[in-house]
C-alpha cells in the first residue's frame, strides 16, 4: 500500500470516527434534554397524563371554545414528544385527586368546575371575578393585595401555574392554565411550549405560579406574551378577609 491509499484509508477512517462520535454525541444530548424535559413535566415514557377542558362560557351548549381546543392540540403535541400519552375529560368528569398524573387543567373557575377546586384548594390566594355582570371588575384577578382588570382585547391577564401535589415523593404535577378569556389561556400553553427548559432551570421541579399579559390579543392573537410577575407566594398564602373585594 503506497502513501496515497494509505492517506485516503486513514481519511475515511478518521472521518467515520469523527462521525459516529458526532452522531452519539448529538443523541446523548437530545436524550438529556428529553429526559429534563419528562421530568418537569411528570412524563415519563409510556405514562398517562389528563387534559381537563372546560366549556365555552358564552355559548348555552356544552361547546369548548376554539382558542382551547387550539391550547388542548398544544398541549397534546408536547405530551407525545415525551413518549407519554392523553386522556381528554370535560371539567365536570374529572373526579380524581392530583398526583397519580400530570394534569394540564384549560380555563377560568367560571367555565371550569375542576379549576376553581384546585385554586380553592391550593391556591388560597387568588380571586377570580366570575360576575357576569358588566363592570370594571369582571374577570378581574386579585392576587394578594393586588388587582388586575382586563381591558378585553387590549391588556389580559393569565395565570401559568405548575403545582406539585404537596411533599408526596413521586406525586406528578398539575398545570394550571387560567385566564381571563379563551384566547389567553392558549397563550399560557404556547408560552410553556417555548420557554419550558428555561422555566426548568429556573424552578426546577418545584411549583411556581407565573402572572402573564397578553398584549393586543385582537391584533396579535395568542403570540404575544409578557412575565408581569412571579405570584407564587402571594398565591399561596391565604388572603385576609379584609381584602377579599371581588366575587368568586
């Protein structure tokens, strides 16, 4: 074998070398990245989670609104990239406690039954304004001492929570996705599709509860997005009577 052969031999064989290092290189991080990925979600491969869809507040029948069923097909497109699998129940047949699944839970407590019992329940610092009434205050969000009014179309408000079933080990989280119209709670879900692994390196698997805008939802649809605050301890603590203004 001459100094060519040999060369263009040792070329090949460097760069298939150089190739499968690349190759289980690029898979060792997809791999990492997906199981960060299973484990803020509670996803792990072959599991079961629930979507929990409200209905359509301003329709008589038992519609659900598009701009849900556009957030629930975003939802269902993460939870298939985890290898996991969905069941879809409406509000009112979700009869089970939390922590045997992850939950992805769509809608205000207004036009969802399974909403107001997990704000109810872990959430005692939040008020909702369900009042059908006309008024400054309808849909308003009290959070602690603070209050947000929708200006509808204009400046909305969403709350994006992740809620870990107490100190049970092992207990898969619930994702609250509550806002003040259909529109925002699709915002919610597009908002953790895209900056989850951020979100994950800054909470890790801990609960959070993240206050949203969605500015000029009428122009910009569900796209654009802004963190007002992070609530999670106003959230979580009970609110004095005194403070309690709006209807829930």
């Amino acid at each position: 074998m001459n100094d060519d052969v040999r060369n263009i031999v040792l070329g090949v064989v460097a760069a298939g070398i150089s190739a499968t290092l690349g190759w289980l290189a690029r898979t060792y991080l997809w791999r990492r990245r997906l199981r960060r990925k299973q484990a803020f979600f509670g996803l792990p491969e072959h599991s079961e989670s629930l979507l929990v869809v409200n209905r359509d507040a301003g329709s008589p029948d038992l519609a659900v609104h598009r701009h849900d069923v556009f957030a629930l097909l975003e939802l269902a497109a993460l939870i298939k990239d985890c290898g996991a699998g969905a069941e879809v129940v409406t509000q009112d047949a979700a009869r089970q406690g939390f922590g045997e699944r992850t939950e992805f839970c769509v809608g205000g407590p207004g036009s969802n039954r399974r909403m107001a019992a997990h704000l109810q329940a872990m959430l005692p610092g939040v008020r909702v304004n369900t009042d059908r009434e006309p008024g400054p205050d309808r849909l308003a969000f009290q959070i602690g001492g603070e209050h947000y009014r929708m200006e509808s179309g204009v400046t909305e408000y969403v709350l994006l929570a992740r809620l870990t079933a107490g100190s049970r080990r092992g207990g898969r989280p619930v994702f609250l996705f509550c806002g003040q119209r259909a529109i925002n709670n699709q915002a919610a879900t597009r908002y953790l599709v895209r900056n989850h692994e951020r979100l994950a390196r800054k909470h890790g698997n801990a609960s959070f509860v993240l206050l949203l805008k969605v500015i000029n939802s009428q122009a910009y649809g569900p796209d654009v997005v802004e963190l007002v605050e992070d609530v999670t301890r106003a959230a979580q603590a009970p609110l004095p009577a005194a403070t309690i203004v709006t209807a829930t």
